[in-house]
C-alpha cells in the first residue's frame, strides 16, 4: 500500500477525493492532510508519504511551492496538482519540479484514478531499480572485500613481500594504508568450547562491533588463526603517541562491549604505527607478540613495546604492572600500587629506555585505571582529571618525573572513586534528573550527562531504567513537554518558539513528540486551553 497527503484549502474538495476515489483498489490509503502547503510541510515530518495530491491555489504555502520543497528535500515522493482550467499554462512551470501529473479541479475523481496508477508505476519502477543496484552494490562489494581480504591475509602472512606489488594491488583495491596499526584479537571460552553457531555469532558480533568502533577511520578486519581476528586500522594522525592514546580508548570501549558475552574473553594486542603496507606483515608480529606478555590474562589490552639491548628487572613489562596496580586499587592498597609504579619507572630510569615507549607505558597503565572505573567502579565522582586530559599531559611530558606525578596522581584519584563506590544508585539518579531540569534548554543526551556525572553511558541508561522504569530520552522528553504545556498556555506564544525554547530545534519533531506524550499537537493543545479557560 502506498501512503497518501491530500492537500486543499476547501474542506469539501478534501472529503470528496477521500470519499470518492477507491483508493484500496488503486493500492492506496489516505493517511493524513492539510489545508496548505505549511501543513503538509509539517506532516511530512511525522508521516512517511508516498504521493501527495495537492491544490495548486492555497493560503500560505501554495501548491507550486510545496511541490518545489518536496522536491528539494523528498524527491522520492510524487506529486499531483489538482488545477483549474485558468491555471493550467501557470501550472505547467511545476514540471521542473517533476510533477507527475495535472487534473483539472472541476472533476478531479474522474481522472485522478489515472494519475494515481501513473504515480505508483512510477514508484514501482524505482523501487525495482533501487533493488536491482543495491543488489549489485552488495554483490560488487562482497566481491571485493573477500579479495581485499585475501590480500591482506597474504601480506599479513608474509606471503607477498615484494614492495612494487604491495603497493601496486593495495592502489588497485583502493585500500588506504597510512599510518596504520595491527589490532590483533584473541577469544578465550571460559566454559569450555562452545556450540559452533553460538561461537560463530559471537565473533561476528565482534566484528560488527570493530567495524562500528572504527567506523569514522579505514578499517579492515579479517578473520586469522582460530579464535582470532586482525583489524588494521589507519588513525590518519601522524603522531605516534597521539594515535595510539585514540586507539587504547576505543580498543577498553570495545573490552566494556565483550565482557556483556559472559562466557568469552577477549584480549587485545595494539603494534606500533606503520607507514605502509611494506611493513603489514611487521604489524601483525608485533600485535600478536602484544599479548604473548601475559598469556590469556583477564581482559586486557596490551601495547608492543620495541625489545630494548638491556633486560628490564623481573615484572617489570607494562601490562603486568598495569594489572597489579588495578588490583591493589580494588583491594584499596594505594601504596602498594604507587610502589609498582615506581619499580617500573625506575627500571627504565635506569637502563635510559627510549622515551617514547615510557609514555606508551604509561598510557597502557593509564588505560587500565579508566578502565577500572568505567566498569567496576561506576560512579567515579572525585576524579579530577578526564582521561583525555591525563592522555595528553602523558604526551606532553618532558621527563621521566613529571609521568610518575601524572600517573601517581591519577592512582590517587581512582582510589578515592573506589572507595566511593558505597553510594547508593539512587544519588546518581536524583543527579541526572537534576542536570535535565538544569538544561532541558539545552543540547541533551545520554552522553552529555553520563559526561556531566563522570560515569559511563552504558551503565547510566540500564540504572536509569531500573530505578524509574522509563528510559533517560524519555525522561528528558517528558521534562520538555511539561515546559513547553506551561508557554502554550500564553496566548501570544508560537509553536516554533516553544520548540526551541524547550530545547527542540525542529517545530515537526517538536509536534510529533508533543503528540507523542500528550495525544494532541500543540495547537489543538492552545485550542483546548483556550477553551478551559473560557468556559
């Protein structure tokens, strides 16, 4: 069934094509209307409208100039203008507009039928070659990506080495390989092997999730040995250190994501940056030796340091000290987690190791604290310091010290968010209902509060909904409508800015979720006050 507008001034034009026309027979149903070009406007917004049939004459927006903005921002819908003998050469101009057709007003049910068949062909054809090209898209791309695929796997394997042809079928296949990593992920099973099309779901499910996390940067993902998968992922920065700070906040977003799988594990192992694709096989070494440092550790993510001449003193790799530090922080050992710290800059005091690969040290440990709080420890309300704000003072340092003061100082404030972590859930709720009352004005989200409250975004939304029974887009909806009852109520006040005075910039979306909560539009909402009032 196609989705009809009528659109006429004159109410008993309006009622007669509604009445006297078979529109089930023509495949159609009138679903709404309007008595002008401003109307339809608006009910475009809330309705999706497959043929708008519409009077060339009207108050305030007339025909032409609503065929004029269908056709500027809905292109897919078609048009017939209903038009009067004296119209008709004026009404010839709309076909720029690609109107489909003209019937002349003084016996539109005769001939609309007509114009109506016209239409939904019309629709019909193009919906058959929508299909057929996504089909071939689909079919180009799947082609592709499973040769783009076995490239890479080559290449990763080592199987390709010669520089001319690495780079000669990487143009061919139009992959962009600058500035990469080597993102290696291994799955562990907890509860033994799993049934085969649960633990294939599973990893598909990872790879849909990488390909979201990675999506604003190019990403191939590929699967390699068993249990694993290799995604190579071009950040586009050219710094080093502030590629890999980016790469080790989506790669925890992404830990967060599988531990909701209770039954799997996942590890992740980051290599160095590379420059080109001469050096993938490298990446994908360096990614995997990543994680040999701990051998399936309890949801980590572990970074490649380069192998230095000297030998670091025993527990001293990065990944360790980051665990033990994250575990006396649980534990509520503030010292001893300092004291780790130390150890491990100490041992790279002493043996004078590339600054570099400190910092990237000391993101990893940094990764791990965030991590902590993120998901056992919620609330987190005494941190001083965003993660981003620490990464960078991480990057910006110029001495070995002046790291030990960042991440001694971040170990503090985490310990006083874990000891925190007693505060009833009901303190955040009241909090976030505080901050919608606050900026309901304003540009909200989950995100900005979850921001404003320092906890994660994830976490809010299911407490939220556990402690009131209504989601938080529902709760900061519901807030603004009750705003905006209160300014419809003043005589003088108009709906678009009403909408933008409650914080909705669109006066469509602001009508279909005042109806939504309300079950009638703004204007029948002024109507029946206006009303009350008299009576």
């Amino acid at each position: 069934m196609y989705n009809v507008m009528i659109v006429d001034d004159e109410p008993v034009i309006k009622k007669g094509l509604q009445c006297f026309i078979a529109w089930g027979t023509l495949q159609c149903e009138v679903i709404c209307e309007a008595s002008n070009g401003i109307e339809a406007v608006e009910m475009l917004g809330l309705y999706d409208i497959d043929i708008i049939v519409t009077d060339i004459r009207m108050p305030g927006m007339d025909g032409l100039a609503l065929s004029d903005y269908v056709h500027q921002n809905f292109p897919q819908i078609k048009v017939i203008i209903l038009t009067a003998f004296a119209d008709f050469s004026y009404a010839q101009t709309a076909i720029q507009y690609e109107v489909v057709d003209f019937v002349v007003k003084t016996n539109p049910t005769e001939k609309i039928p007509g114009a109506i068949i016209k239409a939904t062909r019309l629709l019909e054809k193009e919906k058959e070659q929508q299909q057929k090209l996504r089909q071939l898209e689909s079919k180009i791309n799947d082609n592709l990506s499973e040769i783009s695929e076995k490239f890479l796997k080559e290449a990763a394997h080592g199987l390709i080495s010669d520089a001319a042809s690495l780079f000669s079928r990487s143009r061919e296949l139009g992959l962009q390989l600058e500035n990469y990593f080597g993102v290696y992920l291994e799955v562990e099973d907890t509860l033994g092997p799993p049934p085969t099309d649960e633990y294939h779901r599973f990893l598909a499910s990872i790879r849909q999730f990488l390909a979201l996390a990675f999506e604003d940067r190019p990403t191939y993902i590929m699967a390699m040995e068993k249990n694993t998968l290799l995604a190579i992922v071009s950040i586009g920065d050219s710094n080093a250190a502030v590629s890999t700070q980016a790469l080790l906040t989506i790669c925890n977003e992404i830990l967060a994501m599988a531990e909701n799988f209770r039954q799997y594990h996942l590890n992740i192992g980051i290599s160095l940056m590379h420059r080109d694709v001469q050096t993938l096989s490298m990446a994908y070494r360096e990614a995997k030796e990543a994680l040999q440092g701990s051998f399936y550790s309890d949801n980590y993510v572990a970074v490649y340091m380069p192998h230095s001449n000297q030998t670091l003193t025993p527990g001293a790799p990065p990944h360790h000290t980051a665990e033990r530090i994250a575990e006396y922080l649980q534990q509520g050992q503030t010292d001893l987690a300092i004291d780790q710290l130390e150890r491990l800059l100490e041992s790279y005091r002493n043996i004078k190791e590339p600054i570099e690969n400190v910092k990237v040290a000391c993101l990893l440990m940094g990764s791990y604290c965030f991590r902590l709080l993120s998901t056992s420890h919620p609330f987190a309300p005494e941190l001083d310091e965003s993660q981003s704000t620490v990464y960078k003072q991480i990057q910006e340092s110029k001495s070995i010290q002046r790291l030990a003061d960042i991440l001694k100082r971040l170990i503090r404030s985490c310990s006083r968010a874990v000891a925190f972590n007693d505060k009833q859930p009901n303190y955040i709720v009241i909090e976030c209902q505080k901050y919608i009352k606050e900026h309901y004005n304003q540009s909200l989200n989950l995100q900005i509060i979850a921001d404003h409250i320092h906890i994660n975004s994830s976490y809010l939304s299911r407490l939220y909904k556990k402690v009131t029974s209504e989601s938080i887009i529902d709760a900061i909806n519901k807030y603004r409508i009750e705003m905006a009852k209160k300014l419809l109520r003043n005589p003088a006040s108009k709906v678009f800015e009403v909408a933008e005075a409650v914080g909705i910039e669109t006066p469509a979306y602001f009508t279909h979720v005042f109806s939504k909560y309300t079950g009638m539009s703004p204007k029948e909402y002024k109507q029946n006050y206006s009303q009350t009032e008299l009576g």
